[in-house]
C-alpha cells in the first residue's frame, strides 16, 4: 500500500517551493517508513532550491528531522514501529573502504532507501539528503534511522540530524576541541552557534563568535561565546588575534563556507592550529592562498561533512545530555511553523530573524 501524504517540494530553480501530495511508498528490505513529527529548516534545503547541490528537481526538501517508525520492509532488525527516531544522512554500508578500516563516520557508500517517492502523476523525486521530511511520512533506509530517547521534543531532536549535529561534531569530532581550548567560530547561524554549544561543552577557555549581524551575535553569546566580533565594523583576524594573546585561536571554524571567511579562518589561527570548513561553498567559489603560508603555519585544514559524526554513538549520547540539562539545545528552535511556511521560512532565515525554524504536526 501506498501512502498520499503533504509535502514541501522545490520544482524549478530559485522558484518558491509548493505544497504537493506525493507518494510514499510501503517500505521494502531494509527500508522504514517513518511518520514526521518535527523538521528543521536548513540553509542546505535554500541550497537545493537555488540550484546550489545539483539539478535533480523536483527535490523534497526537509531533511532536519525526528519522528515515529510506522512501518518496516523486510530484513529490518536495528528499529521497530513505534521506535522514536532521529533521521540522519550517514546510514553507515559497513563495507566500503573507510568503514573496513573502523572510519565509520567516513563511510563512502551511505544507504538511502532504494523505492523512490513520487509526486501524483509519477515523477521521481530526489529527497533531500536522501531524507525528504518536510512530509507527513517519508521513506528512508533503516539505517537512517537512529533511536533516542523519546523523551525528547521532536522539534529539538530532529536538530541533531543535521546543522546541531554539524556544528558540534565540526568542534568536538573534526576540530578536536578540549579543555582549556581557544575557539573562533565565524558564522553564528544554527550551524556555528552549534559550534559554540560543542566548544563550550568540550570545556574551550575562550570562544569567539564572528559574525555580519548583531542579532546573531547576542545569541552567540547566549549559547556560550565568550566574546563577539561584528566582522563588519572591526576585522575579524585582528580581533581574533587580539582576544588570544596575539596569536589567534587554536581551532578556528568557518561556519559560512565563503572564500573571504575561510581566509579569515585560516589567517586567525594560531600556528598549529586547525581551521575547521564546515559552511558549505558553492561550486564558482575558490581561493588563492600562499603555499608558503600553508606550509609554514603548520597545523591543520579539515572540512567537516556532517561533524564527522556516527549517528548511532553521537545522537543518543547529545539528546541524554540535553535530557541532563547539560546542553541547551532548547534555543535552537526559534520558532514552530507548518508545512506551508517553509517559504517564508526561507526568507526569515535570508534575513537573520531565526536559528531554526521547526516545521512541526
Ligand atoms: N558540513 C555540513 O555537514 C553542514 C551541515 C548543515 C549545514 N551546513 C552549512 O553550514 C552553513 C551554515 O548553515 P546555517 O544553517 O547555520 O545557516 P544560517 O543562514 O542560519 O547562518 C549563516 C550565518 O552566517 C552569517 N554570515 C554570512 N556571511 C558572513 C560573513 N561574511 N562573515 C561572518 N558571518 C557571516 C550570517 O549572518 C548567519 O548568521 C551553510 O553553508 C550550510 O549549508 C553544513
Ligand atoms: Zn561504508
Ligand atoms: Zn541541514
């Protein structure tokens, strides 16, 4: 049996995305069907609709999300209806070159599920990040699924599935934050305000938010920066340098993806310190740098897809810590909407006015 359900779908480049029934079909091997309760809205799903990922419209977007299993295809042993889950797009294979060597948080060949969802009259569509959830229901491989604590708000836990999971792995995972640590994050949308939250955690002695917008700065330093530079009104490697003793900061991420910010990012380490990209680039962007700078500041330059984070050992770990008060995860969700704002949706983030906006049912 097949399922009629409302879902947000991004049909033509840089159009506003619309409102469909789509077609969810029953879940096959390896698949679960998974009712939506809660989906964040990400600057990765603005991507899509600009065109910035790829050309397979139509796209389902949504991809930031926690619901209830309601059904799986044959074979499935690792959820079970009723299971309350946090969709991830790192359903590790097990089998590929980085998973044979025990880099799971690297696998190369994650799964997705193989029945596709289609609009009304049998177009294909390509959910987002393999999740598509601004939907009802959605179809996604098991593995994409990964079990917390029920606990939770859906609308907080379904952060962890993407831009939260991001920006603290992008500090803890990638970046290798410790105690005593210096941090500079640029960019302090959902994504480096995670960062944030993840330094802070991992116990950085100074963590500096970087930002163009005063608003995003005052929530910055909400979630724990302990100084904040509007890089507009002062420049931000100077500043940087500045607030660590001249020398610049240990990790430095770059939560904007931009050649401008990553050269910020890379000028306001200390030498070997680790510049952390985990702002997505588009693909006209480039950067000239210095080999010899390169070569002589040492340290490292990583980029962090997804916070290089495991699902299965990330996302239950952060949700009991949010459950112990130990992560305020509750102030990522800046407001909750309906399926038909997501436009709107879009445009509050264009403009600064939300972290997340949480599509919830
Ligand atoms: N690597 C991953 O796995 C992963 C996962 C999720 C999102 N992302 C990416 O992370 C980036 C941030 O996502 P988000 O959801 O936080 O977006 P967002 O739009 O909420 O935040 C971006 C922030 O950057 C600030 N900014 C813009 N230009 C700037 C500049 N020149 N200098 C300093 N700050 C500037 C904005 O004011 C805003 O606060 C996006 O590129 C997104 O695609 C990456
Ligand atoms: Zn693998
Ligand atoms: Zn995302």
């Amino acid at each position: 049996m097949a399922h009629e359900v409302r879902a947000v779908v991004s049909r033509r480049k840089d159009a506003p995305v619309e409102i469909e029934t789509i077609i969810v079909p029953d879940p096959g091997p390896g698949e679960a069907l998974v009712d939506i309760r809660a989906c964040g809205v990400c600057h990765t799903d603005l991507h899509y609709r600009q065109g910035g990922i790829s050309d397979d419209f139509p796209f389902l977007l949504g991809h930031e999300a926690a619901g209830v299993v309601e059904a799986v295809g044959a074979g499935v042993s690792g959820v079970a209806p009723g299971d309350f889950v946090v969709l991830n797009w790192r359903a590790v294979c097990g089998e590929c070159r980085a998973c044979r060597r025990g880099r799971l948080q690297y696998c190369f060949d994650t799964h997705n599920a193989t029945q596709k969802m289609t609009l009304r009259d049998g177009t294909e569509l390509s959910p987002a990040l393999g999740i598509g959830a601004f939907a009802e229901k959605t179809l996604v491989a098991a593995g994409q699924c990964t079990k917390v604590d029920a606990a939770a708000d859906p609308a907080v836990a379904g952060l962890l599935g993407c831009g939260v999971m991001a920006g603290i792995g992008a500090a803890i995972n990638t970046g290798g934050v410790t105690r005593g640590d210096s941090v500079a994050v640029i960019g302090c949308g959902g994504v480096g305000d995670a960062a944030i939250a993840g330094a802070r955690l991992a116990g950085a002695a100074t963590i500096i938010a970087v930002d163009v917008d005063d608003r995003k700065l005052q929530w910055a330093a909400d979630m724990g920066a302990t100084h904040t530079v509007n890089s507009r009104e002062r420049a931000p490697v100077d500043a940087i340098r500045g607030l660590t003793g001249g020398n610049g900061a240990d990790v430095v991420i770059d939560a904007v993806g931009r050649p401008e910010t990553y050269r910020q990012a890379f000028y306001a380490r200390d030498l070997a310190g680790t510049v952390v990209l985990v702002g997505v680039p588009t693909p006209e962007m480039s950067i000239d740098l210095p080999l010899l700078d390169v070569f002589g500041r040492g340290g490292a330059l990583k980029s962090s897809w997804y916070g290089d984070c495991l699902p299965s050992r990330d996302f239950p770990m952060l949700i009991d810590l949010y459950l112990q008060g130990r992560l305020d995860l509750d102030k990522f969700v800046s407001e909750r909407i309906a399926l038909d704002d997501v436009e709107e949706a879009f445009a509050k983030m264009h403009r600064g006015e939300v972290l997340r906006s949480v599509v919830v049912r």
